[in-house]
C-alpha cells in the first residue's frame, strides 16, 4: 500500500565526501579551474533520488563548524580525522546554493551533528500516520534509528546498488536480536573513523558472541 508521505533526510557532509572521493582519480575541473567533483556527485545522486523515487519530502541536514556535546563527553571524539579537504571547502556553499534554488530544506544546528538532527526528525516524523522516511546516508551508525516506518537507505556507489534496511535487514547484517543492540555492537568493537576506542581484542564476531549470549 502506498504512503502518504515519503520522506528521505540527506547526510549532507557524509554523502559530500562520498562525491568527492568518488571522482578522486579523474576530478571533474571546470573552466575556472576548481574541482566540482563533490558538488557534481552530490546533486547527481539528489536529482536520481528526485526522479527514481519520487518522495513527497526532501531535507538535507548539514554539520556546523561549532563544537558538538560528544566532544564535551569524550574529548578524543573524531580526534584523527584529518583536515577538511580544500576542494570540498570550496564545495559546500555551492551546494547549500543550489539546495536554496531547488527549494529544499536545509536543517543544522550547533552543538549537534546531522546524524543527531536527522535522527530526531525521523523519530518525530514516522510517529505521523501514513508516513515513511528514509535516512539516506553511506553511514552504518544510522542503523541503531531504525524501526517500523523508518529505513538506512544507503545510495548506489562503484557499482554496487542502492541498499534499503529495514529491521529485519539490520537484525541480519548485525546479527542480533534487536535494533537497540546495535549501539552495543558498534561500542564493544569501536570505531577507529569516529576515534571510538571500543573494547580491546574485540572485533564483530566477538560482540555478535557477547551480544547473543
């Protein structure tokens, strides 16, 4: 049966640097000389969201460069990423120019990351009758927020296909009996692109084994 409302949340920066690295052997260049690769890549994927799956509501959720309250918590926090790549410095504003154009919602706030905002949003959102959203994001952490009527819709990319998760596919990629144990599985192991320390000698099959058990 079709919903009434079908609402995709775009990672914005996750879905960015996917472009970006995407085109990192043959960068797109335009006349002026800057890599548009991230910013090709990104309203590609928008516009075949667009038109392959017709959603009803469309909002793009974008991080801030002002300190967010995991880094209160745990000061290490992303503490080995390396610097913002230039190309995609210059890449951000030019995509949040073409989302206004477009007339699409662009959501941030500070001290939060987009995964938090569109983490609410989906909680708050699917609680509406007759209404299904989809995190469309690459970032299997948005696994732990899925539930009935909310999916980890993660985009086609080197040829492989569009991949949809709901409950049962979450239980089955994880191995485990509820969704909320997904955050368990990502602690136990860590999560060396986050900094996430995890439990030392501890790898999946180690938390899948703790986590039935």
């Amino acid at each position: 049966m079709e919903t009434k409302n079908k609402v995709f949340l775009l990672d914005a920066m996750a879905l960015i640097y996917r472009a970006h690295f995407a085109f990192s052997k043959n960068p797109i260049v335009n006349s002026k000389g800057i890599n548009t690769s991230a910013v090709y890549g990104f309203l590609n994927t928008l516009l075949e969201l667009i038109n392959k799956e017709k959603p009803t509501h469309v909002a793009v959720a974008f991080d801030t460069k002002s300190p967010t309250f995991r880094s209160d918590i745990f000061s290490e926090y992303k503490a080995n990423r390396e610097r913002q790549p230039e190309d995609i410095q210059v890449a951000i504003p030019i995509i949040k120019n073409f989302l206004e154009h477009l007339n699409i919602k662009r959501v941030e706030l500070d001290g939060f990351e987009a995964d938090d905002i569109i983490g609410t949003l989906s909680c708050v959102l699917s609680e509406e009758e007759d209404t299904q959203v989809f995190m469309m994001t690459p970032d299997k952490d948005f696994a732990q927020l899925v539930k009935e009527n909310v999916f980890l819709y993660k985009p086609a990319f080197m040829g492989r296909g569009i991949d949809i998760l709901g409950v049962n596919e979450v239980l089955e990629k994880f191995k485990i009996k509820e969704v909320d144990q997904v955050i368990d599985f990502l602690g136990l192991q860590g999560d060396s692109v986050d900094n996430i320390p995890g439990i030392p000698g501890v790898g999946p099959k180690t938390a899948q084994k703790l986590l039935s058990e």
